[in-house]
C-alpha cells in the first residue's frame, strides 16, 4: 500500500495538471497563441535550464561508478534503436515512426528520477549520475529520430537528413543545456547563489507549463483515432522494455538505489519534453500527447508493481 501510494503521489499530480490544462482551454482561459509561445517558451528556454542545472549541481565524482555508467549508456542505446526498428516495422503511417520512436523510449529520468530514488531511500543517490549518463543520449535520439520523421523529411535525400539532424543535435537548446551542465559539473564550476535561484526557478516552470500545453492542446477525437498505437507504445515503455533490461541489470549486480535509478531510466512514462520536441520539429504532435497522457495515467500502477516485485525479490 506504501508504495501505491508513493506512485500514485509521484503521478497523480501530474495526470491532474494536464486535466486542468484542458479545462483552461475549453473555458477560454488559455487560447491556441498562448500554447504556441509557452511551447517556445518550454523548448527554448525552461527545460535547458532545467537539465543544466541537475547536471551542473550533480556531483559526478563522488557518485562515479563505471560499470553503471556503461550500463546506462548501453541499454539507452539499445533501447532507442530496438523502439525505432520497431517503429519502422509496425507503423503503416510513416509520418508518425518519429513520434512513435520518441515516445515509446523516452521517459520522465530527469524529472522524476532524483525524487523517485530520495522518496525510497532518503538520499539521491545513483539518480544523478543515471541522468549524466542516459538523459544526453535519450536528447541526442530523439533530435535524430525526429529530424528523420519530420512532416518533410521524405521529400530531403538521406545524405541530407543526416546533415540536418547533426545540425539539429547541435543547435538543440535541450543539448545544448546538457552539454554545458556537463562541462560544470566535471570542471566542479560553482554556481553563485543567486544566478542558481534564478536558474531553478525558471527551470522548475518547464513541466508545469508543458504539462498544461500538454492538456490544452489535446485533442480528444484525434487521440482516439490513434488509440492502438498509442497503447502499444505505452506497453513498450512502462512493461517490455524494463522486462528487457531488468535481468541484466540484476545479473550485473545492481541493488538498491542504483537498480531504483534504472527503474526510472527504463520504466518511467513518457516524459512531456516529447510533446515540446515533436511539435517544435513538426511531428506527429497528437499521437505523442495521446501516448504521453495514457503513461503517466497507467505508470502509478506500473510503476509500483515493479517496485513490489524489486522489493519482494530482496533487490531494493
């Protein structure tokens, strides 16, 4: 029952943001303009300075274990290229293979991953060092995924969409946040106080905004007509792929906070920076906040059976 409860705290919150955001739209309060500057506002601005500041504050040294560095980086890797062959195969609409890829694989790491682990064991513990590891490489797929799934990827020659989407992992202000939050963090460059607080402060209005944009901007019919692969790309991401990589992760024996941080990498639902990224780079923006609202919705449940099952197993 605890760790019901700690799920349903850990999602229910953020499942009732994007209810109140669709009210606000059907009420008037918000209006598509509105919707359209707070996704440049999210993409541009809010969630780079989110991910800067949890790696420039992360201290990389203290917490550096390569074996789980490794792990990260590799099942992340396998995990995204797997989603997207099978995004090739089963999406009959090419359009929406980007989306799908995205949403299917990419998880909330940085959002919920520090205060999923704190929540269990009072520290942070290996949450950081997951992030440093898997959240560039979960930006840097998505960027490739969906510069080859945008709307006029098909009419561009493959020598060329690989050209835009180097560009566009460089030019990304999400990598871009990342990068530098790495150079501060393994250079130990301090943050003065209150840059910090502004840094944080406006970072922490990344996911309350894009989780509102989420629920103003869903469109409930449209969703509905893309409810199969919407559920098949959920099952992906809160069951089959922890399925996957949870055996190995206990056969390379991590325990405790370290397999808590890969839980989070693995099986978390669908972070809401999908929805900023698709529709900032002209993707299946409707499928991604289907795929996005029926995670969080299901993950309260998911998310504690894999946590009972760690538990029961003597792991965490």
């Amino acid at each position: 029952m605890e760790n019901f409860i700690f799920s349903l705290n850990a999602t229910l919150p953020i499942f009732i943001i994007i209810i109140i955001g669709w009210v606000l739209m059907q009420t008037g309060i918000f209006t598509r303009e509105f919707t359209t500057v707070a996704d440049r506002y999210v993409f541009k601005i809010a969630l780079p300075l989110l991910v800067f500041k949890d790696i420039a504050t992360a201290d990389i040294y203290e917490m550096f274990n390569p074996k789980f560095v490794v792990f990260c980086s590799v099942s992340t890797t396998l995990m995204f290229l797997g989603v997207w062959a099978f995004a090739h195969w089963y999406c009959k609409d090419k359009s929406m293979i980007g989306a799908f890829s995205q949403a299917a694989a990419r998880g909330s790491a940085a959002i919920l991953g520090i205060a999923f682990v704190e929540n269990i064991y009072g520290t942070s513990g290996m949450a950081p060092m997951m992030i440093v590891s898997a959240v560039p490489l979960y930006n840097i797929f998505a960027v490739i995924f969906l510069t080859f799934g945008a709307q006029d990827a098909e009419s561009i020659d493959r020598k060329a969409n690989i050209k835009k989407a180097f560009i566009n992992v460089i030019k990304n202000p999400i990598i871009i946040g990342i990068a530098a939050g790495a150079i501060f963090a393994f250079l130990r460059i301090p943050i003065p106080y209150i840059p910090l607080k502004v840094i944080s402060n406006i970072g922490g209005t990344a996911s309350p905004i894009a989780l509102l944009v989420v629920g103003a901007t869903f469109e409930g019919r449209k969703a509905l007509a893309k409810i199969k692969p919407s559920i098949v790309a959920t099952l992906i991401k809160l069951i089959i792929i922890p399925l996957i990589f949870f055996p190995f992760a206990v056969l390379f024996g991590f325990r405790g906070s370290e397999l808590v941080a890969i839980l989070v990498m693995l099986g978390s639902p669908t972070t809401v920076s999908c929805y900023i990224m698709a529709k900032n780079m002209h993707n299946d923006a409707v499928l991604t906040s289907s795929i996005i609202v029926m995670a969080t919705l299901l993950s309260s449940i998911t998310l504690t059976g894999w946590i009972f099952v760690l538990r029961s197993m003597g792991l965490i």
